[in-house]
C-alpha cells in the first residue's frame, strides 16, 4: 500500500522487501556498510534477484548524518541501511509509483527540512544558521518578540548560541 506525500504516491522500504522477497524467492540482498566518519554514515546495498546469474545485479547508496533528524539521533545506521536498500530495490523496478525514493526517505527529508529551514518570514527557506549569521536581529526578534510559535523560538535562540560558540 503506497502512502500519500504532498500529493504523490510512495512505498515504504519494507512493503519494497517483502515484493521482492515474493517476486524472487533465489534473490539475495546485501548491505555494505561503506563509511562512518565525522557523524556521517554512508550504505551500499545489492539486490542480485537470482544468485544464480549474479550478474544481473542492482545498487543503491545511501547517507546520513547522526543526530540530523529525531530518527538518525538514536538508529542512523539503521536509517542509513534502510534507505539504501529501497533506493536498490526501486532501481530494480520494485515499488516505483513515480519514484525510486521511497515514503520513508520523503517524510525523513520533510522533516529535515522543517528542522533546518525558517518556514515562513521574510527569510523563508533559508536555514537558520545562515539568517543567524546575516540577519541576528531578525532571529532575535522572533525568539523575543514575534508571536511565532514556541518551537520556531526556539530555532532561532539555538541558531544565535551557535554564532556565540
């Protein structure tokens, strides 16, 4: 069953699993962990849908950052594999509706996004750490002053102390 994201369809890596497992019962998937280093984490997985021709194999890389989402504070490598595996499994044609990227990649990268960037204001889109460093009146303004929401507050107090670090 595909999940709805901003209006397009997507399947979840775990929905991709089970089809293949369904549509290639000799298929093998394997998962290699290419780099932790510095926070960052980096996958590669293979599904070979026959082990038999080996050949015939497809790839999917992934990567993430510790602690950059609320998911990758505690399980980003478990994230990071996750998502390299249905990034493979999309190229091999498994759980496409419109896109390799899969339900669970779109919401982490949504909620990315909403962490990272000022979601409305003159400065909408940009992150929090560049206004901090252009515009800190702008940010001190809305941690003190405006009538944003506690946690967009709190964004802009957290980009400030990191200019004072």
């Amino acid at each position: 069953m595909s999940v709805k994201i901003h209006g397009k369809e997507y399947i979840t890596v775990d929905e991709r699993v089970e089809m293949f497992h369904e549509l290639y019962p000799n298929g093998m998937i394997e998962t290699t962990l290419l780099k932790i280093e510095n926070n960052q984490i980096m996958f590669r997985a293979t599904a070979t849908p026959d082990v038999e021709k080996s050949e015939r194999f497809f790839t999917g890389h992934a990567e993430e950052v510790v602690g950059s989402s609320q998911i990758n504070k505690t399980s980003a490598v478990e994230n990071c594999e996750t998502s390299a595996v249905g990034r493979c499994l999309g190229f091999l044609n498994i759980g496409l509706v419109g896109s390799i990227a899969t339900a669970d990649e779109v919401s982490n990268a949504i909620h990315q996004q909403d962490d990272t960037l000022l979601p409305l204001g003159k400065y909408k889109g940009d992150s929090w750490l560049d206004v901090a460093q252009k515009d800190a009146q702008y940010l001190d303004w809305i941690a003190n002053k405006s009538e944003w929401d506690e946690k967009f507050k709190q964004k802009a107090r957290e980009a400030m102390s990191g200019l004072e670090e």
